[in-house]
C-alpha cells in the first residue's frame, strides 16, 4: 500500500515514541538502575513512569487523522501498561 509522505512522516513519530517508550518501561520492569539502564541512572521510577505516558501519548497524537491507527493506537497503550 503505497504511503504519502504526511503518513510516513507520523509513522516514524509514532515509532521513535514508543520505541523510546517501550525502553523505559522496560528498564522500569527490570529494575534496573546501572549503567546499563541510562535513563534509570539520572530519573526516578516515578519520574520514568511519567515519561513513558508521555510518550505514549505523543506516540498516539502523532497518528492523528490517520485511517486505521486504533490498532497501532492500542499496541502503543499496550506497551506502556505490560506487566512483563
């Protein structure tokens, strides 16, 4: 299916924030505050918890206007509320 550059342009928003997402949480779940967890190393659990709503919610705005997006909208919401 072919994509137009204001599509491609959201899709690449909306990867780079719950790709970024998805890091944090996943340091959050693994407790990890070494230095193999970069962001754990200068924020707080509660600081990192707030960060990936936030880019959650970015990551869903960024599909705005986009036909079919609910699924990538839930993956995203998804991601930020996984327990393992």
């Amino acid at each position: 299916v072919p994509c137009d550059e204001n599509a491609k342009n959201k899709l690449l928003r909306y990867a780079r924030k719950i790709g970024l997402a998805f890091q944090i949480a996943d340091d959050i779940l693994d407790g990890d505050t070494t230095e193999n967890s970069t962001f754990l190393r200068f924020y707080s659990a509660e600081q990192a918890r707030e960060k990936v709503k936030e880019l959650t919610k970015e990551a869903v705005l960024a599909l705005d206007g986009m036909e079919n997006a609910d699924v990538l909208s839930r993956f995203a919401v998804f991601l930020a509320m996984r327990k393992n």
